[in-house]
C-alpha cells in the first residue's frame, strides 16, 4: 500500500471538509484553550489517519486565532508541552548507574520537549510545513516582548533545521517563462532593490546578460526560499544605478563577460529566519554560471553596506573620536544633495572611505563578529573583502544607510574554505591590499587608534 497517497487522500479529505464548514458559515469563533486540546488529542493518536485528520484540524483552529490567543497559545505550548523533570532525571540514574547505550538514548528521548513532537505531527497534513513557517513567522514577532518563548523558537530552530536541509533544497533558475505566481512572488520578496513593475522584472530576467537563481523546497510548493539576483558584466561592477536600470546597456553576447555580478540576495520566508541558505545558494550557482558560461574568470558581490551610516552619525557624535578636520568635512553631510555636488563629494570621499575600511574591518558586535551584517554573511562564506566603492548606490536608500558605499565581496574559489576557515577560528578578515590600506589610513582620522 502507497502510504503517501493515503496521507494525501486523507489529508485532502479533512481540508475539503473544512471548506465546506468555511462555506457554510459554521465556522465558531476559538480560542488557544479549543488549540491546546486538539494539540494533547494529536499527541494522544496512534494512527496515521486519524494524526493527518487532527494536524488538519490544528492547523485550521490555529488560522483562526486572534493575536492575542496566538500569545496565549505559545505560553502554554512552551510550559504544559515541556519535558518530565522526574522523567529526566529518573532516566539520568539508571544511565548513571549502568552507562548502557540503550539507557542513554532513553534519556536522550525524555529530555525533547513533548512540544517537538506536537510540531513533528503537525507537520504530516499536507501544507503543513508552510503553516508552520508562517506560525514560527508569528512566533518571532513576539520574542522580544516574551523572551520566555525562545524554548519554542529553539524548538522550531531545530526541526527547521533538518526539514530545510541542503538535501531538501531544490535549485531553479527564474526567468520570463517560469509561471506568473512565482514571479510575483519573486516581486513580493525583493528586499535589497526594489522592483518596480513587470517591465522591471523583465529586464533583471533578460537572458543575454542577467540571471536570477532560487531555492525552492518540495513541502511548500512554488514559495520561494531565497534568491539572488546575477548581472553578467564585463570587470567588476562599482554601481548599481546603471545595473537597476540599464543605461550601462546590454551585453549581447554573455559569452564576452568575464564577470558575474551578485547584486540583490533575498530571503523569503521571515519564519525560516536563522536557517542558513545563502552559503549554499551562491556556491551553487557559481558553480551553475561556471558551467554554462565556461569565460566567467570573477564572481564577486555589489552589497550593500546598511548600518554604516548610522555608525557614521555615532562617531561624530562622540567627543574627541576624530581629528577636526574629519569632523568638519563629516558636516557637509547634513547639506541636501551633496552628492551631486562633485567638490563636496571628493572632499567626503577622501575622508569616509578610510572609516568605511576601519568599520569594515575593526567595529564588532558583541559576539566579536563584524558589526555589518552583510559583512559577516559574504566573509562567514569565505569571501574576500576586495573594494569599497564610493557613490556606488545613490538612491534615497543608498544615501540615508551608508552615504553611497557599496562594497565588492569577491569569491576565489580556490581560496573560499582556506578563508571561511581563518575567519570562523581566529577572526581573520580576507581583504585586498586596497582594503587594507584604506583601513590604516583611517587611523589618521580616528583619534587614539593604534595599528591593527
């Protein structure tokens, strides 16, 4: 017997059974206590069918709460659903005392949460495993002001983690033929440029110089998971104006590129937030470039850089932490349009370059990783921090989040694991000789600095 056809019947049976009670209006108003019980039931069942009928069901109740019985429900998920103290530590004696494998997997049983098991189930009907990232996706949005929940997020943290592995994930390329509801999403989801309208998708789809690659994965359909956005070019990008809107001009032939530009890396779904995708992405499709496109010589990003200007602002607000000079030229950043004005703009540039070099480089959070968080993302996969370009973003959002900068993180194939290794264990940053320089000469700039 096909057991995943009998799971699709069944679950296609409870969902058009909750249809037609939708259709009929005989849907009751619910709240978390009508969730929770469905929750013990599911836990309770022994058989598959009946498990897809009350995942089905607990997944409908759930759709229906209001914001304040999601809250409700979370609390009660993560403190009634928890593991058996006594459980544990009677389990911990017996291994204790006889050190036999087979008590120590009963112990490593009765320390999960009963509430990864309620997960676990919920996640056999079908649509599931979408729900459930739109329920985690509610779930963060509450953490801050419930911090008594992280147990729950670090429940979905781990079962996320072995759904959406790299064995799991399927790789498409977007372009104009694939189906119209993808590509509004594809619209939808865009956070670094935004995209405009159809007529600008197109452009950033055209087969001759641009490519546009997602992850996908089976258990949700046709949402995407991530998506990076590719501009074949010919040396290494240092604006993205004439990218986004094509006066650079097009490319007709992409086998005269030696260059694949990353230009706009997207996450889609806020509930898989933590579970890390990009890595795989790129290297993916590099590879992918590599292979149709054998000319391709440089694979290298045009990032953003958000947070500079705002840790720009702090250090011209702290006392004595630059030299005058660097202070007053800083000022010319409070005029409108001064990055129109090309007197104006050279005197910034000679002076935030360095300091981009210095925040690139040396300003950690409080984990000792770089503060910028696109930095740790591109360096954390091996990458070489190669240039800092200046005006290279001048748009309304270029301007207000880091003054213009965008940097070039470069992929050296043969150098990525060599890299990715020396960050992850001392925190050693990649960079180019260009880099380097600019960081030491921002001590000039930043009083009390000392060589690093």
């Amino acid at each position: 017997m096909n057991m995943s056809f009998l799971q699709e019947l069944f679950s296609t049976i409870t969902q058009r059974d909750a249809l037609r009670r939708k259709r009929s209006g005989t849907l009751a108003p619910v709240s978390h206590e009508g969730l929770i019980g469905a929750c013990q039931a599911l836990l309770e069942s022994d058989g598959e069918a009946s498990s897809i009928t009350l995942a089905r069901r607990a997944l409908d109740l759930y759709a229906r709460l209001d914001e304040g019985d999601k809250l409700r429900f979370f609390e009660r998920l993560t403190s009634e659903f928890s593991a058996d103290p006594e459980r544990i530590d009677a389990a911990y004696q017996r291994y204790r005392d006889s050190r036999d494998n087979g008590d120590l997997q009963v112990l490593f049983d009765v320390c999960e949460p009963s509430r990864q098991e309620v997960l676990r189930r919920l996640n056999l009907t079908t649509d599931g495993t979408h729900e459930l990232v739109g329920m985690r996706e509610d779930l963060l949005g509450l953490l801050k002001a419930h911090p008594d929940l992280q147990p729950l997020n670090a429940d979905f943290g781990h079962l996320f983690g072995s759904w959406f592995n790299r064995g799991f994930l399927v790789l498409r390329r977007i372009d104009w033929n694939t189906p119209a509801a993808i590509l509004e999403r594809i619209i939808h989801y865009e956070a670094v440029h935004e995209i405009q309208d159809w007529n600008d998708l197109r452009r950033r789809l055209d087969a001759r110089d641009r490519r546009c690659f997602a992850f996908f994965h089976p258990a949700i359909g046709d949402e995407p998971l991530i998506f990076v956005e590719v501009a074949l070019h010919r040396g290494l990008p240092d604006r993205i104006q004439p990218i986004l809107d094509g006066s650079q001009g097009v490319i007709e032939d992409p086998d005269s590129v030696d260059t694949a530009a990353f230009f706009g890396i997207s996450n889609c779904q806020t509930g898989l937030r933590g579970i890390s995708f990009g890595n795989f992405l790129i290297k993916q499709v590099v590879q992918e470039l590599k292979q149709e496109l054998p000319n391709l010589r440089n694979f290298v990003t045009l990032s953003p850089v958000p947070g500079f200007r705002q840790w720009l602002d702090s250090v011209r607000e702290s006392e004595d932490r630059l030299d005058d000079e660097a202070s007053e030229t800083l000022a010319l950043l409070d005029e409108p349009d001064w990055h129109s004005d090309p007197a104006k703009a050279d005197r910034l540039r000679d002076v935030i370059r360095p300091l981009a070099g210095h925040y690139l480089l040396h300003e950690k959070n409080a984990q000792g990783l770089p503060l910028n968080p696109v930095a740790r993302f591109h360096l954390g996969n091996g990458a070489e921090l190669h240039r800092i370009n200046w005006l290279g973003d001048v748009s309304a959002k270029g301007i207000q989040q880091a003054a213009g900068l965008m940097v070039n993180y470069l992929y050296v194939l043969e150098e990525i694991e060599r890299n990715h290794e020396h960050y992850t264990t001392d925190g050693t940053i990649a960079r180019s000789s260009s880099v380097r320089d600019l960081g030491r000469r921002a001590r000039k700039l930043l009083t009390g600095e000392t060589e690093k």
